[in-house]
C-alpha cells in the first residue's frame, strides 16, 4: 500500500484562486501558500483579529413579548408570530463581529535566470511543511514554509544553489485596512492597524528577515530588502488586543527569540510538536498506487469515475492536519473557515455557527485521537457563558445560560440576522454543551467533567424555567424553529416559526441524560438531577410520520423544501445517540426513510449536508452508501486544495467527512466498541491504527477482502465492554495500561 503522504502540484496557485492555495497554521497563526515563481502571495490570519469590540446586543422588548410570540403560536397565527419576532427578538444590533483577513506577505524575487521546469508545489503531511522548488537557469530554487507552535511564527526558509544567490523584495499589505506600514529595526518591517472603530481590535504584525554571510538585507520604505542570499528566512508573527495590550513588543520578543533559536532549531520542535498528534492515526487504503499523480488530476480523475481509495486516505490524513494546525489549546476554536480568511467581509463572517458547523468542526477530534484539539472549543463556551447568562435573563427571564445560533470572538449569544429560518433558536449553547460529555465519554476524565459541569448545569437550567408544557403534557421549546427549514402553510404560504420540533427534544434529551450521569459520577446535585430527569420523561418522543420518515416537527407539516440542506430531525442519529439500528430499529429504518426521501428531492447538495448524511449512513451501518457519498463529496463539493466545498470554501465539510471515514471503521457507545460496521465494498483490504473509542480504547484494525484479519485494543483506562464484529460479541475487561488483541479476548473475559 502506496503511504499517503502530500499533497502536491505540478504549478503554482493561480494569483486570483485563493482555493488553489495550500494551508499552514499553528492553531493562531495561519497562511495560504500560493507558490509563485517570480512572486509569492502567503496570505496570512491571526486567529483573535475580528471586526470590532462587544456590544450587549440582547433585544430589552423580548421579555415582554416571548409569551405573545408563544401565544399566537398557540393560536396558529405564525405570520403575526413571525412579524413579532422580528422586532422583539432580533439582536439590537441584528449583527456579531466577523472574522478577518491579516493580510498579505508579498514577495518580489528578481533576475531569476533562464527558463523554469520540474515545478513543485507541495504539502507534506509529515512534516506540515508547504514547499515550492523549481529549476531555473541549471540551478535549484526552494522555498519552504511553516507555521510552528511551539516558537509562535510562521517561519519561511528562501535556498538555492545558484552562486549569484537569490534577491528579493517584501513587504506586508492590508490594502487600505491598515494604520500604518514601515521598518522595525534594520531588518524587519511591520504592519499595524485597528478594526471597528475605537472599540475595535488593534493589531500588529512583523516580519524578520535574515540572511547568510553573502547576503546583504536592508529595510527601505515597508519594504524588506534581501540581495544574493544563498539562504534567507522571514520570521512572521502577529498579535492583537484581544490577549494583549502591548502588540508590537509581544511580536518583537516572539521574532527575536526565534532568530535567536534559528531556522533549524524550529525546524526540529515544530516537526516534534506536530508529530505528536498526527503520528497517533494512521490509515492505508489499497488501491492503484496514484501517488505519482498531482492531487488535483488525481481529484479530476475521481469526478471522471474513476477509484483512488489512496485519495480518500489522503483526504482523512489532511482532515486531521487541517485540525492540528487550526485547532490548538489556547487558540480559538476552528471557525467556518477554521484559520484561514481571505476576506474582510466573508461569507457568513466565518465565525461561528452553532446550528451545526461549529460542531462539526470537532466530531474528528475524539474519535481520531486529538482530544487535545478540542480544549478551544471548550474555552469559548466559558467565554460564551457570562454572556450567556446575561442573554437569558434580559431576554427570556430565565436562569442559565443560553445561546443561539451564531457565536463570535467575543463569546456573543444575542440572535444573529434577522433570518426567521435560524435566527430565533435557542439550542446553540445546548448543543455545543453536548461536547463536554463526548469528551468526557471518550477520556473518562473527572477533574474535567468536574470542571466543565456548571457548564452543563446551566445549559439545562435554562430550559427549566423555559419550556412550556403543551396540550398533550409534552413540554416543549417555544418559539423555536427547526434549523434551517421552512414548512407551508394551510393559506399556502411558507412558515418556520412553530411550538416544538424534532430536534430540540432530541438535544435536550441527550443533553439532560449526560447532566444527569454527570450528577451521580460526580456525586453532586442530585436534587437537580432528579428534576431534570422528571423533564426529560417529558420531552416528546421522536416520532415517525405518514411517509415513514422521522416528523420534523411535533405536527404533520409540508416541506417547502423536501431537498433541505439540514436534516436537523436526525439528530438523534448522529451526532446524537438516540437512534441506532441495534436499539430502535424502527426509528432506524424511519431514519433510512428519511433520507431517501430528502436525497430524492435533491439534498445533500452543500459540502457539509453531504459530510452529514456519510456519517449517518455510517451510524446505520450502510458503508456502501456512505462510500459513495464520500465520492459525492469528492465529485462535487471538493476544492483542488482539498478545501470543502460549501460553496464557497467552509472546513466543515472537511471535519465532518474525516469523522465518517473514522466512523465507518470503528464506532462505538459507552459500553460497546462496532468494528467495520460501514466497510465498504471497495475498500477491499486495508488497516487503520489509533482510532479511539469510548471508555478509552483504542483500536488497531486491518482487513483483506473485506474481512478483519487483525484488531488489537489499548486501555487508556480500565475497560468493560462489549467488542462487536460482524454478528459477534466479545465481551473484554482490560486493565489501563494493557493491550488485547481481537484473540486473546475470550481469555480476559
């Protein structure tokens, strides 16, 4: 089996294609790479530069008005209840702070001698190092760059072998989004600015250029100036006031400890660095060896019909780089584009859509052994929790925190837009909540359910005092919506506002069955969980309708759009546990049901709506259907550079795809571990290494013919469960420290 190991190029990243591009980032520095040969474009982001400061956005008129709104639900007068909620529910203002572009590093080389061949532009996924090098004139020309953790920069080393050297010019551009440019000492240059006003976000960025002995470097203008250098680097750093006050001393240190250090010395301890999560996972996929291929006409080749099961190998090592370099404790969580902006004002702001995006970004994390990628996500909801608190109780007059469907940089959970659709939803914080208990499902780690659980208690606090008890007993999210779907009415107009859905019930219960678990492991409120576990007996039961799909909604309702990106009633599914094909069959096969019938009508036609529906085909054991919505993925919503392909780019598609591979091979509940549950035909022999499973396994498979050969388990943490493949349960209890293989197991059960 071929070792999938780059992406690569046989041309540079067309100037205008910023999709073309290829990524580097160390969780809060970021850069696109475009690989120029007479100039060189690496657009660059810092993750905490958004579009301005906090604003209280909590509409004061909602309190007042929540019970008309939920009355003339009552009443089926949604139109008025619409109308309603569009005043008194909108933020105040309707908008949160957009994500942001740093800017460009521009390179100008100069007199590159002769005619240029044996062009290559490349991503090792070894090394998370983006090279370019070419052959100019007889001699070699090579650049590399990376983006280090462990030294805060994004460093860049210039080589050649030609005895002239190399000459360029540089400088750092913002168009007209910046306050001011020039030098920094003899050989750096800086770039500083504000956004949003005088509460905005102020910034700086610096780069550092160094040369050997016969180079000669200078700084003129904003521009860094390096001449017949056999070997130059450019040391890049940034910072903001989001962290700290003093921007321009914070990127001075960083740079000069970096000099100090020198090119090699980070080198080696952001290869080590980064080694150390990526080494954990490996996948091998047997196939045509295609490595030879470029990455884009090995992509073209697939959308022409033809199998590369190397490239899907390739796409899942890439998801979990992806993550690595996004995703790191004490950056920012992975937004719509995860780092990487190339706009001021991009689609959606590409902050934080909490209907789903966001959480999709993470269902790699645990199941591909990065649990360490995950603490972003876990810093924002603190971050989000204050303002939280304060949105429920301004809002809706109800203890707890709440969010709804959008976030920021700043924590913000006031309603985002004025989009009737998605804006008036008050599951975000719940969901996002749900994350805690994943974590603590697959590590078993207490000081962090400790930690983490007034997270928890408040998410369901809120939904004590908010839910509202209907005709039938049920108690019920009202207002709410179903995201992002629409439904006609009986005067044959379209409505989205409505008492209860699918989702909301599903999340909540989910959501108070982990608070609950989390009360007695923790051995603390037990009075609250007892009062929780009365309202999850409550909540209304997934139901399945008149066309054997699961219902949207707690009534009958027409879509008015049957091919609907979201397929939020599903939820339980994946990424919920409400529904598997062991447990509820008939909610399975209703589950199956409704997704024929969504598919037919033309879904799964947004990157991430596809990424969606392999993960449930994953969860009901169809690897076949989900092998060829992977293809789908690949065929229609795949970039050149791998990028999900929303449209436009959005790094969701791409988390939610290398789950459902993980998934496909080894899923798992708190008690029981499914090997090659969703193996597909294709995928004929194959082996993948340290995927994790609930109750801190992880698991060692290879397969040949479609039949498991070999399959070992490490305890991360003593562990009694059930190993299940193919019809056979094995029960195993294996001490923390120990390892099984799929044999052996009848022996220490």
């Amino acid at each position: 089996m071929s070792k999938e190991s780059a992406l690569w190029y046989k041309s540079p990243a067309h100037p205008s294609k910023w999709s073309e591009a290829l990524p580097v980032g160390n969780g809060r520095l970021g850069a696109m790479v475009f690989g120029g040969v007479n100039t060189e474009r690496i657009q660059l982001n810092e993750d905490t530069l958004w579009s301005g400061g906090y604003r209280n956005r909590n509409n004061p008129d909602a309190k007042g008005n929540i019970d008309k709104i939920r009355e003339l639900l009552k009443q089926g007068n949604v139109h008025d209840a619409e109308q309603l909620s569009r005043y008194a529910l909108a933020g105040t203002p309707e908008y949160q702070r957009a994500y942001q572009t740093l800017g460009d590093l521009q390179i100008l080389f100069h007199d590159m001698p002769g005619d240029i061949c044996d062009y290559r532009r490349s991503l090792c996924l070894d090394t998370a190092i983006v090279s370019v090098e070419f052959n100019a004139g007889g001699y070699l020309y090579k650049r590399d760059v990376l983006a280090s953790a462990p030294a805060g920069v994004i460093a860049i080393k210039f080589t050649t072998n030609n005895p002239s050297g190399l000459s360029f010019d540089a400088r750092l551009t913002r168009g007209r989004y910046s306050n001011c440019t020039g030098s920094h000492g003899k050989n750096a240059i800086f770039m500083n600015g504000v956004n949003g006003g005088h509460d905005g976000i102020s910034f700086h960025c610096l780069a550092s250029g160094h040369a050997d002995a016969d180079g000669d470097i200078e700084v003129v203008g904003e521009y860094l100036i390096i001449r017949n250098a056999r070997e130059a680097y450019i040391y890049i750093t940034a910072a903001t006031s989001f962290k700290h006050s003093n921007t321009l001393d914070v990127c001075s240190e960083t740079n000069n400890a970096a000099a100090n250090k020198g090119y090699t010395s980070i080198l080696h301890e952001h290869i080590q660095d980064y080694q150390a999560l990526e080494s954990r996972v490996t996948l091998s996929l047997e196939g045509e060896n295609t490595t030879h291929l470029p990455t884009d006409e090995r992509l073209q080749k697939v959308k022409s019909g033809t199998a590369d099961p190397g490239l899907t190998a390739l796409y899942f090592r890439f998801g979990r780089y992806l993550l690595i370099s996004c995703s790191r404790t004490g950056s920012l969580p992975a937004n719509l584009q995860g780092l990487w902006c190339n706009d001021f004002l991009p689609p959606w702001d590409s902050k934080y859509t909490i209907n789903i995006n966001t959480q999709m970004n993470y269902w790699p994390a645990e199941i591909c052994n990065l649990t360490e990628c995950h603490n972003p996500l876990f810093e924002h909801l603190w971050r989000m929790h204050p303002r939280g608190t304060i949105t429920a109780t301004e809002m809706y007059n109800a203890r707890g925190f709440v969010a709804h469907h959008n976030t920021d940089i700043w924590g913000d959970t006031a309603p985002q837009d004025s989009y009737i659709a998605a804006t008036y939803w008050v599951m975000g914080a719940a969901w996002l909540c749900l994350h805690i208990w994943e974590h603590y499902e697959y590590t078993l780690d207490k000081d962090f359910l400790a930690a983490h659980f007034g997270l928890l208690k408040d998410a369901c606090m809120f939904f004590v005092d908010f839910l509202v008890e209907n005709e039938q007993g049920e108690l019920i999210v009202s207002p709410t919506v179903s995201p992002e779907n629409t439904y006609k009415l009986a005067n044959g107009k379209n409505g989205t506002l409505c008492e209860g859905c699918a989702m909301d019930g599903q999340i909540l219960a989910e959501l108070f069955a982990a608070c609950e678990k989390a009360c007695d492991i923790l051995n603390q409120d037990t009075g609250f969980a007892s009062t929780i576990a009365t309202m999850r007996s409550k909540l209304p039961p997934t139901r399945v309708g008149k066309n054997g799909g699961i219902m949207e909604w707690l009534t009958e309702k027409e879509e008015a759009e049957p091919g609907h990106r979201h397929m939020s009633h599903l939820f339980a599914l994946f990424p919920g546990n409400g529904i598997t094909p062991e447990t509820t069959p008939e909610l399975a096969e209703a589950a199956r049901t409704t997704l024929a019938l969504r598919l037919a009508s033309g879904g799964g036609h947004t990157g991430w709506s596809r990424a969606w529906i392999i993960n449930f085909l994953a969860k009901l054991g169809d690897g076949n259907g989900a092998y060829s919505h992977f293809n789908e993925l690949l065929c229609h919503s795949t970039l050149p550079n791998l990028f999900d392909d929303h449209p436009p780019f959005q790094i969701d598609g791409n988390f939610g795809a290398t789950a459902a591979i993980a998934h496909m091979l080894v899923s798992s509940s708190h008690n029981k571990v499914y090997l090659l549950k969703a193996l597909p035909e294709e995928w004929k022999q194959g082996s993948v290494n340290g995927l994790c499973a609930k109750g801190g396994l992880v698991v060692n498979l290879s397969w040949a013919n479609g039949k498991l050969t070999e399959a070992t388990f490490y305890a991360k943490h003593d562990y009694a469960g059930v190993i299940v493949y193919n019809g056979v349960q094995m029960p195993i209890k294996l001490p923390k420290g120990e390892t099984v293989s799929w044999g052996d197991i009848n022996k220490l059960s």
